[in-house]
C-alpha cells in the first residue's frame, strides 16, 4: 500500500471532525482571548483552517520560511467570520487531499524543512511532515479551540465518539 492511500482515510476523517468544530465558531467572539497570552479565536481557528493547507507546502514546496522579508511568503490568517472560516478550510482541506493523494511514495521521503528566523526548526521526510506538522498540529489546535468555545457556552461536538453536550454512550 502506498503512504498517501494510508494517509488519507486518517486525513479526511481528522478533516471532517475538524470542520464540524469549526462550525461552531461564533461571529461575535472572535476576539475572545481566555488569557493575555492567548491568541484571539478568531486567530486560532484561521490557523486550525489554514494547517491543511501546509500538506501543500510540504509536497509542492522544498521549504517554508515563516519569517520571509516583509511583503514575502507566509501570512497567518485570522478568520473575520465563520462562513469565511469554513470557505477558507474547505479550500485548504480540499487542496491538501489533492496534494497527498497525488504524492510518490518517492516524493513523500524526500526532505522538507520549515525556517523560522533564518533558522532550520524541523527538517523531516515530507510523509513525516503531514502526520506530525499538519494533523498532529491540527488536533492540537483543534483541541485547544474546543477550549476556547467551552469556555463561550459553545456546545462542542464529538470528535471521536459522542461530545458531553451530545449525550454520552459510557
């Protein structure tokens, strides 16, 4: 089996739970911040929607500075409404499937490498990057803004098997 055909069924299913959550973002708290030095919500459920979108950068591009010149590169999103939220993770979602579905077995143990401060922070096969910096960041995330709409009265749904504001099969 090839390692895009076993990522991907892990891949969509992260997806869909993801835009499930991000569903449940409310317009009128993006800027809620649980702490001084939190991001906004509305900052960190455009990154949770924009991470798919780094399974692009990790097949098509050899590196990815976060820290390009002014003007260059990278710019983090901050989701301005919930109906953009979804547009944008869904492009991304959409894009990131394509990408992973269409990689080598070759491609994917080739090297990929992320700069931050004109310095290499990680420097791993690219098969490695989707299931570490992409989902594995994504879940992390995702957790965390699970968190943060706890925290609004937000009813979360499940992930992984039925939410507490869904009813429980324990």
């Amino acid at each position: 089996m090839k390692i895009a055909e076993m990522l991907l069924p892990e891949f969509d299913q992260e997806m869909k739970s993801t835009r499930k959550l991000l569903a449940c973002v409310p317009d009128d708290k993006l800027n809620f911040k649980p702490h001084d030095k939190s991001m906004p919500l509305g900052r960190l459920a455009g990154h949770v929607a924009e991470l798919p979108s780094w399974a692009v950068n990790a097949i098509k591009l050899d590196s990815l500075d976060v820290t390009p010149k002014p003007g260059e590169g990278f710019k983090a999103y901050a989701a301005p409404s919930r109906e953009d939220l979804l547009k944008t993770f869904d492009k991304n979602a959409a894009e990131a499937h394509e990408a992973i579905a269409s990689a080598t077995d070759e491609h994917l143990g080739k090297i990929w490498k992320l700069i931050f401060q004109g310095k290499e922070v990680i420097v791993m096969p690219r098969a490695v990057v989707l299931r570490s910096v992409v989902m594995n960041h994504l879940i992390h995330h995702r957790a965390q803004l699970g968190v943060y709409l706890r925290l609004n009265d937000v009813a979360i749904p499940g992930m992984y098997g039925p939410s507490a504001d869904e009813g429980t099969i324990f």
